[in-house]
C-alpha cells in the first residue's frame, strides 16, 4: 500500500484569472496560503474546476509550480492527468517528473464513451505509466460514461497503487456497492459537496470540494465533524450551506464558485470561453446568502 493520507477535505483549485484572460498567480498563491491557513488537507490541482482544458501545457506546468512552491510539503497536493487518448496519458505521465505531486487524479475517458473494458484497459495503461499513487475519477455527468462499481472494484483489486476513486455519479446504490465490497486499502472520495456527508455516513473518507475553496474552514470541520461520527454537528453545518450547493451548479461549475469568491472579494470574475460567469440573477442570490451566513461581501 502507498503511503499517502487523503481522508478529509480535498480542494479542487480555481484557476484565477486577470480581465486580460491571463492566469493571476499572485491570486493563486494568496487562494493557497488561505487553504493552508483555514484546514485543507489536501489540494488538488488542474482538474475540472481548474479549467485545465483552457490551459496551455506551458500555463499548466507554471501553475503546478505555483502551487507546490507555495505549500512546500505541507499537505498533499494531487494532480489531474487524464484525457480520452490513452497513448496521450501514458506519454505525460512518463515524460513529467512531477516534483512535489504525492498523487494523480484522472478521469475516466471522456466522449469517446469506451466500454467498460475499454475504461479497464485505460486504467491498466495508466497505473503501468507512473509510481505515483492514482485516484481514479468517475464524473458521467461530463464524461458520458459511467465506470461501473463493477469496473470501479476490477481496477482497485488488480492495480495496488490505485488507492481511491473520486465518485461523481451521484448514485448512492453504486457508491454503496464500491463501500461494501472494496479492498481495504481503497478509500472513496466524494466528487459532490451536497451529498458528501451521507457519503461519509456510509464509509467514504471525505470530498474533494468546489465550496472548499470559498469556505475551507466551515466545510473542512463538516468534514471532520462527520468522519469523528458527530452527525449532529456535521448535519448542521451541511445544511448552512445547501442553498450554495445549488447555486454552485445552476451555471455550471466553476462559474458559480468564482462568483462566490468575487464577491468575497478574493478574485476578478472572469471564466475563459467557453466557459462565462454566471448570470447576474445568479450572482445576487449568492451575495443574498453569503450575506445571511455573515459573509461580508
């Protein structure tokens, strides 16, 4: 088994951006210091909330830099490399050296809709190309295919250095399959901050959270507060958040989080296409509630 400890809260960076569309590093390292300073325990980086199809290869390396420069061993930082051309992820994963990444995360093939013995054979491919610990990533929503917990539960048997699976379906019955018959070094991870608490009432480890980038201290302790069996105190704090959960998502993701942290005060609102912010209905109801939890903004 791989040593590396992801149970908690994981934060899915933003890519903050200048007006120009040009990456705002300054922002990017201040958005660091803020999860080191509020309770991240790990972070995640260039995966969907971070834009990474918009990015070129060289802004993607100066971004990993940023970021592992600025936590400097602190907590875990893990990467996203995926893509739907399996020669393609094998290629970036051998030719990187990937200095101060403890972990990949990537993403069942996307568009391309394999089978489920294609998705297999992605994975094979993939843990073949690196000594780095794999998440795996199941997000139908955007890659069109579900990966079974059949398929889920091959790859964790066969491949030791897979060690989770970021579980984006949104199907409990599933992610309950893959709870209940999963090898005991393999975790499962929330992809979706609304339903991470029952997911940890029924074994997962925690979440890599979108909303943890705006509030990494309240969510990281909802976190914790569920993982220690405190269901009161985790349910509550939960529920504080549920009208964000939606407002998260109306617009998509990450327009709605950068709204948020906009109008905390913490970046420019600027998405690059085809991705745009949200509309302004949108941003008026997520000032209306950032104001309700005493959010100045």
């Amino acid at each position: 088994m791989i040593d590396i400890d992801l149970k908690g809260m994981g934060v899915a960076l933003i890519t903050p951006f200048k007006e120009n569309e040009s990456i705002d590093f300054d922002t990017l390292g201040k958005l660091v210091d803020y999860q080191l300073q509020n309770g991240t325990d790990y972070l995640v980086v260039l995966g969907t909330t971070a834009e990474t199809p918009t990015l070129t290869e060289d802004e993607k390396d100066k971004v990993i830099d940023c970021v592992v420069t600025k936590v400097r061993g602190r907590i875990p930082v893990v990467l996203g490399v995926g893509g739907n051309c399996t020669r393609s992820v094998v290629e970036k994963l051998k030719q990187s050296r990937f200095e101060g990444v403890d972990a990949i995360l990537s993403v069942v093939p996307y568009y391309n809709k394999p089978s489920q013995e294609g998705i297999f054979r992605h994975y094979e491919a993939v843990v073949q190309a690196t000594s780095l610990p794999v998440v795996l990533y199941n997000v139908p929503g955007r890659t069109g295919v579900n990966m079974t917990a059949e398929t889920t539960l091959r790859v964790a048997r066969e491949f030791k250095n897979v060690i989770a699976v970021k579980e984006a379906s949104g199907n409990f019955t599933q992610i309950d399959d893959i709870i209940k018959n999963k090898p005991a070094d393999f975790n499962v991870i929330s992809g979706d901050d609304a339903i991470t608490f029952p997911l940890i009432t029924l074994g997962a480890i925690g979440v890599i959270s979108v909303i943890g980038n705006a509030f990494p201290r309240e969510f990281s302790r909802m976190v914790r507060l569920a993982l220690a069996g405190d269901y009161a105190g985790a349910r509550t704090i939960h529920h504080s958040f549920t009208e964000l959960f939606d407002l998260l998502c109306v617009d998509g993701n990450p327009a709605g989080v950068k709204s948020m942290l906009n109008a905390m005060g913490y970046i420019e609102n600027k998405l690059r296409l085809p991705l745009v912010s949200t509309r302004i209905t949108t941003f008026e109801k997520i000032r209306n509630v950032l104001r309700q939890l005493h959010i100045r903004c």
